[in-house]
C-alpha cells in the first residue's frame, strides 16, 4: 500500500512534478506520421501540456505550444508555410526551433527577436512521430527492433483510455491476471453472450519472477506443466521502461496524455520473409473500448485490460489497495520508479533505458518468448493475425495482411526466402534485483 502522497509523485506527469520530471526524459510517441498527411496541422496533448504538431512545406515536423504568443489564438489553427507554422490570426511564423521569424504587421527593431514560442524535438520512426519534452541535450530516439527492421508488416491500433497510464503500465507486471481476466472473464463473456465456451488455457501459474535489467523488466513465468526450461521462463518479456509493453510481436505504448489520460497504441510489427510494399506510410486504426451503443467490448483480449484499467478509477487508489505476494512486480516497478525519480531530483539522468551512445542504438533487440495461440508454439504469423488477436477485427487490412503473410510463409516453406529470425540473447535469469516468487500451492 502507499500513501497518497506517494500514489500522487508516481502518477503526476505535469511539468515541475517528480514523475513529470522523470517522464519528461523519454521520448514519446505523440501521434501516428500518418496523420499529418490527412492534416499537416495537429492538436496534441502529453504529459499535461497542450502543443501543437506540424509538418512545414519543406517537410520538416515541427512541436510547439499550442498557442501563438501574440494574442493567444490556438495554433492548431496555423497554416504550415514553406518554413514553419504561420498563425491563423495575425499572420506570425514559428519556424520548428520556435524562433518567430515574421510579424506582418510589426515595424519595431528587435521585437520578433523577443517573442519566441515554446518548441520541443520531434522525429519520425517506424511510422510514428515521437517528442521528446526534457532538458538537453536530449538523448538519442531509442532505435527499437520493430521499428527499424527491415521486412516488417506494421500497423497502429490507437485508444485513448480515460486513465492515468501507471495502472495500464502495472498490468504488464502482472502475469496472473492472464488466468482471470482473460481465462475465467472471458469464460463469463462468452456465456453471457450465448455463444460456445471454448476450452481456454486454465493453466495457472506455478512460479513468476521478474529481473531488472538495463532497459527496464524482465517478466517470467512457468505454467502448469511447464519448467524452468521452456522460454516463458529462460526469455519472458519485457517491459521497456517507463511506460512500454514489449510483447508477441508487439510494442504496446501506455502514452502518458495528462494526469488522467493514456494513449495507448499498439504496435505491430510482423516479420516476413520479404519485402514488404505499401507501406510508406504506416496504416493506423482504432481499437475502441466501446462498441456502437456505449458498451465495453469485453470479449476482446486487449479491451479487457482497458477495462481492467478505466475500471480502477481515473488515478488508481493505491492507498486503499492491499498488495499480495503475487503483485512482486507491481511493487519492483514501483521501487524503480521512485529510485529513477530521486536520481532526476538530484539532477542525474535516468539510469534505465537513456541511449546517448549511437553505436549502443543502431537497433535495440529485446527477447521474447516463442509466441504461443491456443498452446502451439511456433504459430504462423498469418495465422495470429487471423485468429490470435481479437483486436485485429478493427484492422481493415487484416485480410491483405493475412494474405501477404501467407505469400511469404509458403515462400518460405518451399525455401525460396529466408525465414525471419529471432536473434538475440535474453536478460539471463537471475540479473540484478531478481525478485522471484513462487505461488503457493494452496492457491485457487
Ligand atoms: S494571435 Fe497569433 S498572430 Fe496574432
Ligand atoms: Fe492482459
């Protein structure tokens, strides 16, 4: 349990506050790159402040506040010019470094030179624009595996949850809700709804563990029927600290909006054996957490965490909640958090996941467990996105995926291509700070 004053420094994301400050060394995700196409002019929010996302004529992405400096009109409003975003009213230009550089209507010497506008980095990566809000120099753009990869189908699920992001982060280091939410929940669903329940997997978990490692936790577990040797436990799978889900080929961004807001986006990262078209820009879609009339879609895997999450309240009541043996990890988060907090309070940098070495950030591989649908491992790609996740029934390419996959398995099969590989090493068991817990067996 915390007090509320702790509960308060791990969720605050404003600017001045120590999560904020924290937070605010990391570069987030604002917006799919595809967005600017359909307007290059767009409203963002993140980590509490309100900004303004533009791409100029000369295609340079721009991030500055969302209002003009003269009389306050909303940027979003501004017309991108040749150099920078002009503002609807008066016609003055911000270039993306934030420097006005014209006021139509002004003739006093040196007065442009005063009125800068607030102007944070952005860049472009694997389809999405990422910004980076904290002091400089800023550090590199995490290079991640996915998204540079050559030879990988990708596609955005977005969802704006109305929930701070640290509970959406928990989840991810909390492998029994596996069992419930999405095994006897879902179970519940199905029922209600009259339809055929499926015999899941009710394996509960034996043993879960968690390492502690350069880039954020490892997340381990064994299964019924299951040992210490199959990849759930030698691999896991990450959670890329602060806010990111590395998990069955995808990378999940719990994208702290404001104190009470998460944009989450799901990003899938197929990997084929060949080239992949069509993809100049990055297809985006909407997982929505409620279906037309209002209603939470409980049936699908995803929403059921967003459910999880919304349903603890806009900021979770962590001084009310009682900790059990199994929230190991929630409470290992948590410590690394503070721990990273009291670094930046006494004016260090983050210790986890800050990449200032362009040779340590060509491309950051993360390990993770064979993906496994309906317990066989080595599941085709196609076949996961046809059948494996639910929410891809909000993609409207999944079929053109599912074929495109197909294409390249078969080539693969017939030894025309190289098989996509998963080369590199796990986090071993056991780094430092291993926390381990084994369920006890009385559990049911
Ligand atoms: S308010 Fe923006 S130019 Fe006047
Ligand atoms: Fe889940």
């Amino acid at each position: 349990m915390l007090t509320l004053e702790q509960n308060e420094r791990l969720t605050r994301v404003g600017p001045g506050t120590p999560g904020g400050k924290l937070l605010r060394y990391y570069w987030h995700p604002i917006a799919p790159l595809a967005d600017l196409d359909e307007n290059p002019v767009k409203k963002v929010r993140l980590l509490g402040e309100d900004l303004v996302l533009f791409r100029d004529r000369s295609g340079r992405l721009g991030l500055v506040d969302h209002r003009c400096p003269h009389r306050r009109v909303s940027l979003e409003y501004g017309v991108p010019e040749e150099e920078g975003l002009r503002c609807a009213y008066h016609g003055w230009m911000f270039d993306t470094a934030g420097r006005c550089l014209e006021q139509p209507a002004e003739r006093a010497a040196g007065f442009r030179e005063q009125v800068g506008i607030k102007a944070y980095p952005v860049e472009a990566l694997g389809g999405l624009v990422f910004a980076y809000l904290g002091p400089q120099p800023a550090p590199l753009l995490p290079q991640l595996d996915l998204l540079v990869w050559d030879n990988v189908v990708r596609h955005i699920g977005i969802t704006t949850l109305p929930c701070n992001w640290l509970q959406c982060v928990e989840n991810a280091l909390d492998p029994v809700h596996v069992e419930w939410l999405h095994g006897r929940y879902m179970d519940y669903v199905w029922e209600r709804q009259g339809k055929p329940i499926v015999a899941r997997n009710r394996a509960r978990h034996v043993k879960i563990g968690f390492d502690e490692f350069s880039q954020g936790i490892v997340k381990r577990r064994v299964m019924e029927g299951q040992s210490e040797a199959d990849e759930n436990w030698t691999v896991g799978h990450p959670l890329v600290f602060p806010n990111i889900l590395r998990s069955n080929g995808t990378y999940q961004w719990r994208v702290p909006v404001d104190d009470t807001h998460t944009l989450h986006l799901t990003y899938n990262g197929y990997r084929t054996g060949m080239p992949v078209q069509g993809q100049e820009q990055v297809p985006v879609y909407e997982i929505p957490l409620q279906d037309e009339y209002g209603r939470v879609m409980t049936e699908v895997l995803l929403v059921q965490d967003f459910m999880a999450w919304v349903g603890q309240g806009e900021i979770a009541e962590r001084h009310l909640e009682h900790l059990g043996q199994s929230d190991v990890g929630i409470a290992m988060m948590r410590r690394m958090l503070e721990e990273q907090m009291a670094r930046v309070e006494q004016g260090q940098d983050p210790s986890i996941g800050i990449y200032r070495d362009p040779e340590a950030n060509r491309c950051i591989v993360f390990a993770e467990e064979l993906h496994a649908y309906n317990g066989r491992d080595h599941v085709p790609e196609s076949e996961r996105v046809q059948f494996g996740w639910a929410f891809e029934r909000f993609n409207p390419l999944r079929s053109e995926i599912v074929e495109f996959l197909r294409e390249s398995e078969r080539r693969v099969a017939r030894g025309e291509l190289v098989p996509p590989g998963h080369a590199t090493l796990p986090v071993p068991v056991g780094a430092s700070h291993r926390q381990v817990f084994m369920l006890p067996e009385t559990a049911s």
